[in-house]
C-alpha cells in the first residue's frame, strides 16, 4: 500500500542523502536533487491527500487493502466474491440537533423524524457512531469560533438563498446550545457519524452502478428527512472509515487526529 506518508518520508531521505552528496562532492546535480525532492516532501506533506488519488487514477494503480479493492478513483471498496463482486460505499453524517436539550414533543417529532429516515430506506445501510469526552476548557473558543463564522456567513446570505439559511441556522442552533450545555456542567461528547452500504452485482460495473444510486438515495433521504449534511467519502476519508470498522482510535485524543 503506497500512502502519503510513505512518499513523504521517502523524498525527504533523497533530498537529505542528495545534500550530503552535494555537500561532500560539490555536485551541481545533486544539488538540484535535494532542491527538487525537498520541494515535493512539502508538497507531499501538504496536499498528498489531493495528489495521491490523481497520481492513482492517472496511472491505474489498484491498492488492495484487508483483501479489498481500492480502485484509482478512491471512491468505493471492491470485492470479488464467488458468485459476482460486491461494493461498498461510505457517507459521512453531520446532524445539527439533539434531543438532549429538546422538550418532550420536539424529542418526540426528532424522533419520529429519524423513523421516518429509517422507514424510507430501501437498501440495507450500516450507521455507525464514534463517541469520545470533549475535554471542555480546549474547546470552548473553538466552538465560539465556529458559531461566528456561521453568524457572519448567514448575514451574508440574500433572500434567495433560503435552504442554505436554514443549515446556517441549525449551526448557529446546534454551537448556542452546545455552549449553553456546557456553561451549566455538561461534559459534551464529540460524535462522528457515517453509514455504509453494499451492492452486489454479477460483473464489477454491475456492482459500483448498484452502490452508487443506493449512496445517492440514502444521502437524499437522511439530509431532508433529518436535516443532516450527508457527503460521500472519497479517498484517506473513506479508508478511515474503513479501518474503523476493525480498530477505532483507542484514545480521544487519537480520534480528534483522524477525523476528516
């Protein structure tokens, strides 16, 4: 498996040894070696997590993980099975409410909201939760941050721009409450939720045809039904999600590192 890091690592050992030669030899050569592989280090270090799948896709590099397929365009998990192929497909959750500070009929119609999600599924879809403690005095000055941000980007919004208005004000929403949880003793819990699905299908394209439109339905149905952002994960996003599904980051502090 080739990762960003890997690469990295490795230009920096070229440009180093490439300097020492420079250094020791007076080579104009490989002084231009160290500048070039320090340059792309950096650039590795910076933006592999957008050059690698370009890099991937241009040269039909397959990358097989855990016996899976990860194809040149990061967007999906392949495997062949006896009777065909199977693909799956990972979607990213971010809710906007809870009913933690909710009365009893607005709990009650979250709840039915989320029912009503469920019900209109027609494909069998995976939903997982990661929960890890917030360690409080870290975050409040991130959370006022974030609710600014979205407090100046909703004044900026004309009338037209009404479905984009409404997910600015559950932001706004969702940080004044998290706030006000945790002015009055709450130690809040970070949550990152995403979904999978699977298709089969009797021929590769079959299958990654499949998965795609049950990856679409399910992303249209939970963000109107819930009034979630759904975003399909693509690349290192993706394969996180993947290998969270055998090992979840042991500490919180390993998860607030990994998520995307």
């Amino acid at each position: 498996m080739m990762e960003n890091r890997f690469v990295t690592i490795a230009c920096l050992i070229i440009a180093v040894a490439a300097l020492l030669y420079t250094i020791a030899s007076g080579n104009v050569l490989a002084a231009l070696f160290a500048v070039f592989f320090a340059f792309l280090t950096v650039a590795m270090w910076k933006y592999g997590y957008l050059l690698m799948p370009y890099f991937f896709k241009k040269t039909r590099i397959v990358e097989i993980r855990y016996g899976y397929e990860v194809p040149p365009s990061r967007d999906y998990l392949l495997r062949k099975t006896p009777s065909g192929y199977l693909a799956t497909k990972f979607l990213e959750i971010k809710l906007h409410e809870s009913t933690l500070d909710k009365g009893e009929k607005e709990r009650a119609s979250l709840l039915a909201s989320f029912e009503r999600a469920i019900s209109s599924l027609n494909n069998v879809v995976k939903i997982s939760y990661l929960l890890a403690p917030l360690d409080i005095t870290k975050h409040v000055e991130e959370i006022k941050t974030q609710r600014s941000m979205a407090e100046v980007k909703r004044a900026k919004l004309g009338a037209k721009e009404k479905e984009e208005a409404v997910i600015l004000d559950r932001q706004i929403a969702m940080w004044n409450r998290l706030l006000e949880r945790i002015s009055g003793g709450e130690k809040p819990l970070e949550t990152i939720i995403f979904a999978s699905t699977t298709a089969s299908g009797a021929t590769r394209e079959e299958a990654v045809a499949k998965v795609k439109r049950q990856a679409k339905e399910i992303r249209t149905i939970l963000s109107s039904t819930l009034g979630a952002d759904v975003a399909e994960l693509t690349d290192s996003n993706m394969l996180k999600c993947f290998e969270w599904e055998f090992f979840a980051p042991p500490t919180p502090e390993a998860l607030k590192d990994e998520v995307f």
